[in-house]
C-alpha cells in the first residue's frame, strides 16, 4: 500500500501539531503520523500529576490559538492537554494514530523520501512518499536511564521520571531521585510533602531560579544581550536563594540563558524543594557509585538505604534509528548538529521541529521556519505576481514606465538604506538571499537580489511602457489598456481577461503645502533625490517627516557634520529592529494586542519617556496601527541617541516659511540651508485605471482594509498597494494568482 502527499510529518506531539497548522494555514497538503494511540502521549501518559509548564502561557502557546483568558499563566498538565485537544478539534489535524515509521530514505533518483510505517495494531505496511519530511518525533522519544553497577540487582523499585505520578504511595519510605532538571527537583519535592523521606541526586552545576526570574530573562533578551540578562538573573536568584554551594548546589559557570542557547540545558524554576534542602527535609548528595542491594554508594564514599529510585534522567531521541540519510542534520545522538535557531533545516527537504530542546516557544518559531521554507518552494505564491503566475502556467505581460526594475530602490534610495525587517520576512518565492547575506539587507544588495531574482525566472518587463489608460469592455468581458513607449512615442493597445495594479504605492513623491515654501531661498528637496548628508557638512538642515526615511536621514545628516533639526507632525512609535522581529514572529501565534503591549513595554524600557523629547507614542499599539492605518513605527538607527543628547533638534509642524526662515506652530523660527521631505509618496493608478472604484478610494488606495483589499470586479485586482512591505505583498501575489488560476482553469475547461 502506497500514500503520497507533500509533506510527512513524523510525530503528533505539540511540535508536529504546531508544524501542521501552519502548513494548513498556507493550503500546503501533509500526512501526520504517529506512533502512539494519541497525540502528546508524554503529556497525558508519562508526566507526574503536579506538573505544570515552567514557563509562562505567552511563551508557551501553538500558532494561530491562545489560551483560554482565564487561564492560569503558568498551565497545569490537565489543562496542557485540553488546550492540544481543542487545537486539535479547531484546525481539523488529522494524525494517524498507531504508525510507527519504521525507515525513511532518499530517494535520489525521484527527489522525495520514501518512509516504510508500520500500522502497529494490524501490522499493515504502507510506503508513504513526500517531497519534504518533518522530524517531530520529539527530544523525548524513550526513557534515559544511567548505568550504574549494581542497579539492575536493587531489591527496591526502581522507576523512571516518566512512570511516576505522584508521591501517594512512597509515605514513610526511603526514596532517592536521581538527576536535578526541573523533573527531579520537583518530584523530590513531591515526595516529601507525600510524607516519603526524601534525597536528590545533583549530578551536574544548576541554576535554580524562580519562575517570574525566568519569565523576566525571557523579556529582557528580546532587547537586552543575553550576557547582560544573564548577569540580573543571577543576582537576583543569589538574592532569593542566597550560596546554595554549601547545600551541594553549585551553580554553572555560563548564565541560564546562554547556557539554554548553547547546551539546551534549562535553569530549574524551583517549586519549593530548595526551601526543603534548607531546611534538611530533602538530602543533596553526589554522583553514585554503585549499588549493592538496596544500599546505594556514593562518590564520597558515604553510604545509605533506599525503597526506591526515581530516575529524573530525561529521554533520548530514537530519530537516527529510522531515518536514514539524515546527516545533513542530525548527529549520532538523533538531536540537531546545528545551534539554535539555525538547527531546523537539513538537505533535500528535510526539517526538524521540537528536537533543539527550546520548550514551546522553540516549537512555534521551527513550526513557521518550516512552514514558511516549504512555500518558498512548493507554492506558487510568493512576492512577484509574475512568478507566481508562471509557477501556474498563466500567460502574462508586465509593463514598467520606467527604464529598469524597482526604480524607487535603485533611483530614488538614500545610499545608507536598508530593509527595517529581517529578510527571512522579505524573501521571494523559489529563492532564498544567499547564505552570507545580512539579516538586514543594505539598499545595493537587495538591487542585486532583485535583479538575479529577474534573471534566475527569465521575468522580462517591457520597460519605458507607460500605461495612459485602462478601461473595463462590457460586452467583450476584458480589460482594454493603452500604453505608450515613451522612448519611440509608439502607441500599444493590451487587452487582457484579468489586470493586476502593481504600480506601487510609491508613483509620485509627496511633499505638503505650506505658506512660503515656493519662495523657500534655499535647498529643499523630496527625501527621494537625497542620496548622502556628505555635501551638507556645517549647514543648517530641516528633515519633514518622522518615519523610518525621515529619522534615518536625520541621523545621516546629522552624522556628516549638519546642524540637524527634524519636524515630528504626528505621534510615532519608536522601536528596535529586534522588537520588530519579536513582534512579527509572536504575533503568528499570540494576539495583536497582547504582543503590542509587550512590544511597547519593551521599547519604553529601552529609549524610556520620548515625550519630553517631543516624540509621542500612539494610543494603539505599533503592530495594530500598522493593520490599522498602514502607518509602520520607525526602527532607530541611532537618531533617538542624537536627539537625546541635543544632537538633533526636535520639532512640531511648520506654520510658514519666510526666504529661510522656518516658523513653527509654537511660534519659534530658525533659519534653514536644505529642508529635506520625507513626507511619502501617492499612488497615481487612479489617473490610468477607469472603473476602479470597486477596489480603489480617492487617495488611490485600496477600499477594504488588509487582507481582503487585493480583489476588485471583473478581473481587477491590486498587489502592493496596501502598505503591509515586502511580507504583505507575498499575500497578495497568493492571493491573486489562485484566484485567476480557478478562474482562468475553469475557463480552459470550457474552451475544451
């Protein structure tokens, strides 16, 4: 028996689950295996009764689904599992329960992998063919127990973490718990309010932290350097938890976090056990030596008797016992060879979501690595509606007044631009930036990335071809457009079933009216003509416009030697190009507002009260004002320093101009050199498109907000025009060409 689909995911644990949704959410097809007779078989059949997730909800959610608003932030098991019931229940996820992989391989010759699965209560075999294979089998696939001599003689009970529920049944008894994770630490203290005489074995140095301490790093390193976070944690936690060396508890050499980052091993969120040790209820002892009956030797010689032995000794991996050809991305001990957060990937479309050991927020963000990385190869979608039209065999033209590609980028740039969101949010479709290419991409480089982008699809504009007008035919059921080569003066007519504006939102350069500027005696110019501040050294310069190209040409100005002031005309938020990439990751799984409030918190933290500097914050969160208005926050680039420091000059609008003088609103004038504009650009379509107002308002833009903008009436559609960058255009491309494809197939199909 033979199944195919696009994508194999092995394992229904919270990892596949998150991995599935997301590739539900971008139509990609997958099959969903696992071995067990249920999903997150650990979470409802092998964890202790009293355990909760250590790390608060909003770390801890799936994509596209919060908790419930009532529940607590730090979630018990019961409700763990409810809420992956529901998230089961909503997406529709489909795993098929008792399937154990027993092989998969490459399949050089046919490019796909080739896994043979085992139905586990029928013994039925099926082949299952993918394109790509996700390996989320999970980090803890099988119980890890050490070798210690003379364990397998004990004459008491000796269990593994994952067969203990609760400590009910050990009052009285002597029970020892080796290993001391989070697992350890708290079934020892489980034990002992259970009545059990309790002693722990502390293998290996550990941080001991509270779980708000944690809940706090985590925070913080979004905007802080982690060696910085780390060096708070451990201050605060020496002041909770004072020297915990002399109970036997030594603490690690690196910080909490940078420890996770670089060995997946976890700080342990203390749940009362040290008050135990404290106290002397619960005894620390060292590595074992071996065992001889029920006595168990330690490495100091000191001996003692035990009823039980609870091994807290985590699991292991088993994916490297199935899958061959994994080099690429597993080491012998089935756990990724890479780092964190470069771990996910491996060759010929293989993935791995879960295995890094980064908790659940690790999950979500391998969830959309992958999900993500698999449409840039499988779907036709993508960021140029050219492409994504030729991935579907839909003949079209494209058309550019101008004389090359993305005039706006190589024309009409300031030469210090860069791409404000990192690029794995900007790629197109088929085609990754190279591997050395920075995580924000500098102006000349994305030239480059677009023109081998042209070259790689054979994409080819016909350029210097202004279009004067299109107009809908009725009775013909088309579009019929005029264009004009403006190099020959050579008139066309394009007639076409479907016609997609992709002119931009950024035709003309916009610059306000106000009193005196015609008479304005020195230089003023649209922030599109400014290409450097190295000709204005020494001059008195006026930047219009606080958005990301009026700060950065402030602080550019300013940088080369110019007396720099800047007009803020409207409240902006003001944040960090890592708080902007916190905030795009979170928000695919956690609501807008809450990861705005947070965003905020941050950014406050980091520039503090802007207010008394003249720059105020917006009532509504960056990333809902963004939905909202399509109005972006500004990342600094160092301007806020400048401004702090005097450097820069801040002020409100301008009331008139007189020869050089500029009088503001407050009634206080300077005298100016250059006022540069970077007060945006306007859309133009509407001054072409006739019998666009079934998509298109006054201002030239779209009518219905994001993402429900991209459609007009017969055959009209607009990419790019909603003011959502580079990822928002990747919406509408999908958008557009599936919507012509059903069209345009159904049309074939007629014709036929």
């Amino acid at each position: 028996m033979e199944e195919q689909t696009v994508v194999l995911i092995v394992g229904a644990g919270p990892a596949g689950l998150a991995t599935a949704v997301c590739l539900t959410q971008l139509s990609i097809p997958y099959v969903i295996v696992e071995r067990e007779d249920c999903s997150a078989s650990l979470w409802r059949n092998r964890a202790y009764d009293r355990l909760k997730l250590h790390i608060a909800k909003e770390f801890c959610e799936l994509p596209h689904m919060s908790y419930p608003s009532d529940a607590p932030t730090y979630i018990p098991k019961d409700q763990f599992v409810k809420y992956l019931d529901s998230y089961i229940e909503r997406f529709d996820i489909q795993p098929k329960y008792n399937t154990a992989i027993d092989s998969c391989t490459y399949d050089e010759e046919k490019e796909c992998w080739s896994c043979l699965a085992c139905d586990v209560a029928t013994s039925v075999v099926v082949r299952y063919k993918s394109k790509f294979l996700v390996v989320a089998s999970g980090e803890n696939s099988v119980a890890n127990i050490p070798v210690i001599p003379g364990l397998h003689d004990f004459v008491g009970e000796a269990i593994h973490s994952s067969l203990y529920k609760s400590g009910t049944a050990y009052s009285g008894k002597n029970a020892l718990v080796v290993g001391c994770g989070n697992s350890g630490m708290e079934i020892a203290y489980d034990l002992a309010s259970h009545g059990a005489n309790t002693s722990i074995v502390v293998r290996s140095p550990v941080h001991v932290m509270t779980k708000e301490i944690i809940r706090l790093g985590m925070t913080l390193v979004q905007h802080t350097p982690v060696n910085v976070v780390d060096d708070l944690l451990v201050g605060i936690s020496n002041f909770v938890f004072g020297d915990l060396s002399r109970h036997g508890i030594v603490r690690p050499e690196i910080g909490p976090l940078l420890l996770k980052e670089k060995t997946g091993r976890s700080a342990v969120i203390d749940v009362g056990t040290v008050g135990l040790i404290k106290k002397g209820t619960i005894k620390v002892h060292g590595n074992i030596s071996k065992i001889n009956g029920n006595v168990v030797e330690f490495e100091n010689m000191k001996e003692r008797s035990f009823d039980v032995i609870v091994f807290g000794t985590g699991y292991k991996s088993m994916a490297h016992t199935w899958l061959k050809n994994g080099e690429s991305m597993l080491n012998n001990d089935g756990l990724p060879k890479k780092e964190f957060p470069n771990h996910w990937k491996g060759a010929n479309g293989l993935y791995c979501a879960g295995l890094a050991r980064t908790g659940l927020a690790g999950i979500a963000i391998d969830a959309k690595n992958i999900a993500n990385d698999i449409l840039s190869i499988y779907s036709p979608a993508g960021l140029a509606t050219a492409v994504c039209l030729t991935q579907l065999s839909i003949p079209y033209v494209i058309v550019e007044r101008e004389d090359c590609s993305a005039s706006l980028w190589r024309n009409r740039a300031y030469d210090r631009l860069k791409l404000h969101i990192a690029k794995v949010f900007c790629e197109l479709p088929h085609m990754s930036y190279p591997s050395d290419a920075p995580t924000y991409i500098p102006k000349d480089q994305f030239v480059k990335y677009l023109d081998s982008y042209i070259e790689r699809f054979d994409i080819q504009p016909k350029y210097n071809t202004a279009i004067e007008s299109c107009t809908y035919d009725e009775e013909k059921e088309c579009r019929s457009c005029l264009a004009c080569d403006v190099a020959t003066s050579v008139v066309v007519r394009y007639k076409s079933k479907f016609l997609v504006v992709a002119s931009g939102e950024n035709s003309v350069a916009n610059i306000p009216v106000i009193p005196g500027l015609h008479d304005f005696v020195g230089e003023a110019i649209h922030s599109s003509l400014y290409k450097s501040g190295t000709a204005y050294s020494g001059k008195n310069a006026l930047v219009v416009g606080c958005g990301n190209s009026g700060m950065e040409i402030a602080y550019d100005l300013a940088s080369h030697g110019a007396s720099t002031s800047i007009v803020v005309r409207s409240p902006v938020h003001v944040m960090m190009k890592e708080i902007i990439r916190l905030g795009m990751t979170l928000v695919q799984h956690t609501p807008v507002n809450v990861v705005d409030d947070r965003l905020v918190r941050i950014s406050n933290f980091v520039f503090g009260n802007l207010s008394r500097h003249g720059i105020v914050r917006p009532e509504i969160g960056p990333l809902l004002l963004k939905e909202k208005t399509r109005r972006s926050a500004v990342i600094d680039v160092g301007t806020v320093g400048l401004i702090k420091k005097g450097t820069i000059k801040v002020h409100g609008n301008i009331s008139k101009i007189n020869g050089n003088v500029v009088e503001f609103e407050n009634m206080k004038e300077r005298s100016f050199d250059v006022i540069v504009f970077a007060t945006g650009y306007k859309s133009m379509a509407h001054t072409w498109l006739k019998n666009g107002e079934s998509m298109l308002n006054n201002d030239r833009l779209p009518k219905k907000e994001f993402p429900n903008h991209w459609k007009g009436a017969n055959g009209l559609y607009c990419a790019g025009l909603a003011r959502t960058g580079l990822a928002g255009i990747a919406i509408d491309a999908k958008n557009i060409a599936n919507d012509i494809l059903s069209i345009y197939s159904m049309h074939r199909s007629e014709m036929n």
